[in-house]
C-alpha cells in the first residue's frame, strides 16, 4: 500500500476523526487520483502560514490542521516564558466558510496549553486585527483568512508581538514544533466550554472597534476638502462580502463623507461570495454591479476591498466617461503624492521622514519622495518587509515613517498597524 493510502486509512480509522470528515473520506474510497491528491503530502506552514483547499486530508484546511499548526504557535509561546502566556494571543477571522469554526479551534489549543487568549467576537480585517495585538500588548496573533483567493480557500495567519507578521527565524521554530507534532496523537485541546469557564478566554470587539477607528481618523489630513465637497461629492463601496463592510463604512462618515452608496448584493457576510468569479479587488469583474450603479448615480469613485479588508481596489470615471482601473501602483502614487503634499503644506513633514515601498513597485513614488526631500527605501516583496523597517524605527527613532505600499493593492499610512 503506498504511503498515501496509509495515511488515508488512519484517518479513517482515527477515533478523534469526527463523522462528517470520515463521511467526506468514505465519499472517495477507491478514488486513487483524489486520495493521493488529499494525502501525498502535509500542507505547507510557509513565511505566510497556512493556506489551502477546504475539506479532508493532510493535503487540506480541516480542524486537524488548525489544531496541529496551532501547537506549533503554542509551543513559539510556551519558549518565549510565563509572560508570554499571560500576554497571550489575539485571533481574528474573516468571512469566509469555516473561518469562525477554526478560529474557535485554534482558541481551544492554546487555552489547552494554558495560554491568554483574546478573540473577536465577530469577523475582522486584517489590519484591526494587526492593531489589536499591539493595543493588547499580545505576544503574538492568528487570523484565520485566505485573502482574495476563492471561496474553496481558507488560511492560517501568524503575527508577532509588533503586530506584524512573524519574521522567517520565528517562523521556523512554528514549524519546527509542528513537524515534530502528531496531528492526532500530540494535540492538547480543550472544549469551547472548558475555554471559556477557564478564566483564559476573552472576547474582544466593541471598544476595540472604537478605539481602532479613532486612531484611524488621526490619519485624514484635509477634513476641509472633504467638508466643503460632502454635500454632492458620491462615491460607492462594496466589502465583496468581507469584513471591510463595518469599519469601512464607519470610517467613511467619521472623515465627513454624506453620499456613501453601497453594493447592498456584496454587503453580505458570505464565504461562497456569490456574486463574483472571485472576491479579489485587482479584478474588474468583481465590480460589475458597482459600475452599473456608478452610471445610474452619476458616481465617479468606486472603492472595493478584499474578504480580509487588507487590499483596496480603486476605479475612477475619466473624462469621456468610462470606468477605469486604477493599478496598485497608480494608487500607492497618489497616496504617496497626496501625504506628503499635505504634510509639506502643513509643516508636519519631519526632515528623517520616510517612504518604504517593495522592490517590485513602481519607481515613481521615488521620484515623488525627491520632490518632497524625502527618503525612499526599497524592501523585499511582501508587506511584513515594510512592517519590519516600521518597528525597527520605532526603536532606533532614525526614521519617522510616513507612508509604505506594495504594488499589489496594500497601503499604510500611520504606524498604528504592520499590515496593509
């Protein structure tokens, strides 16, 4: 019998495996193609996390794979000592299906592993969830989320202390500890009663909400613009069925802004995201409804923002009408104009202001940091990269950071966060 096999008749065998997964295992015996598929091999923990198809198999995102990949975490903890444990660990999850179901696993385990644990009470972007862990003072968090890919995707998040995500050395004693975990045998786990009797578990939301958008506010740098222009200015927005819907929207008419449309179809909390190919923002199609609506409204601005609220896609009218497109690149430029324009006219752009962008984006917001003396440095793809520069000025103070994008549709003004 090939490894594979093996493996799959464990698991079909495993008391801990629960009836549904084994229903969904049964479903393809004799299915060698799908078997190998599930099982030739362990889904790979990278610098990301975790980040697969949904349904059975070492292959896939399932409880057990959660579970044992939240050992790993645990273990990152329990090294780090006693204070560690007691600052415990923020979860945050998205909209998609089962992001609330492994969200409650991964609290299970670490509370097993008599770790703090703090989780949402609800669904959350990405970059509150990145703001909570410094606000909590956390020793690391976990968000449950796939990004922009399609709905058959879920993934497994890991962020360190600053609220960035964990750096490749601490990654490899994750997954260190995870390969030397038995997915079946080595999981500590207790039930989500037990968790919550436990004195370990607590939810957060509300006030962390507030406490986020309020830092977020600090940010708007022309309250007059939006002010004098609020009565007739629209625009439209649309969460692809993500976490963006709340904070967006709340956002938005904390600045000033009056006329906000919504794609009231995608302002829904639906991990099969029914209403595009795909929920990813670099993506036209996904804007269809919320074009037809700019034209019945007279709207030149559309905003769209990805399940985990850390990407945003733009799509301006031109001047003969047509709904165009903005690249993350053409974005991060005008952003990056935008700020430093504003903190030049108001005498708030220090003289070691900063930058950061990845080596992959456009080389225009070099020449736009020249016109304003300011510096520009180039880090390697993936926004981690730029969170890393961000904590490493706030302990060095060489550096005030102004502003950091990738070209692939992720920003950050203010140091409140160290994702997109």
């Amino acid at each position: 019998m090939s490894n594979y096999n093996t493996i799959y008749e464990r698991w079909l065998n495993a008391p801990v495996v629960d009836s549904k997964t084994k229903e969904e295992l049964l479903s393809i015996k004799g299915n060698e193609k799908e078997i190998e598929e599930r099982f030739y091999r362990e889904l790979e923990f990278g610098t990301a996390g975790m980040r697969g198809i949904l349904g059975a198999g070492t292959n896939r995102m399932n409880i057990y794979n959660v579970r044992r990949a939240t050992m790993g975490v645990a273990k990152r903890v329990l090294d780090l000592g006693p204070e560690a444990q007691k600052k415990g660990v923020l979860i945050g999850y998205d909209t998609r299906n089962y992001s609330k179901i492994f969200a409650e696993e991964t609290a299970k385990v670490l509370v097993a592993n008599n770790i703090k644990v703090y989780i949402f009470d609800t669904v959350h972007s990405v970059p509150e969830v990145s703001f909570g862990i410094r606000e909590l003072g956390c020793s690391l968090g976990v968000v449950i989320t796939a990004s922009h890919n399609p709905k058959e995707y879920n993934g497994y998040k890991v962020y360190g202390s600053d609220g960035g995500q964990l750096p490749p050395d601490s990654i490899d004693v994750v997954v260190s500890a995870i390969n030397e975990c038995d997915i079946f045998d080595d999981i500590k786990i207790v039930s989500m009663d037990e968790a919550k009797q436990s004195g370990l578990l607590e939810y957060v939301g509300e006030e962390l909400d507030k406490k986020f958008l309020d830092t977020i506010s600090t940010q708007q740098l022309n309250k007059d613009a939006v002010l004098k222009t609020a009565d007739t200015f629209k625009l439209i927005y649309t969460p692809f069925h993500g976490t963006g819907s709340r904070p967006v929207k709340a956002i938005l008419e904390k600045m000033g802004f009056k006329n906000i449309l919504v794609v009231e179809e995608q302002d829904t909390e639906d991990g099969d995201f029914p209403t595009v190919k795909s929920p990813n923002p670099e993506d036209k199609e996904g804007f269809t409804i919320a074009i037809e609506m700019a034209k019945e409204n007279d709207v030149d601005l559309i905003i769209g923002t990805d399940p985990d609220c850390d990407r945003v896609g733009i799509i301006v009218r031109d001047s003969e009408g047509n709904y165009q497109t903005l690249t993350g690149n053409q974005t991060g430029a005008l952003l990056c104009e935008y700020i430093l324009s504003q903190k030049k006219e108001k005498n708030i752009l220090k003289d070691n202001s900063v930058i950061i962008k990845t080596i992959v984006t456009t080389e225009l917001a070099a020449a736009i940091a020249k016109e304003y003396n300011t510096e520009i440095m180039n880090v390697l793809t993936g926004f981690k990269y730029i969170g890393e520069k961000m904590t490493e000025f706030e302990k060095t103070g060489s550096h005030t950071y102004v502003f950091g994008f990738e070209e692939s549709y992720g920003y950050l003004a203010g140091t409140h966060a160290r994702d997109k």
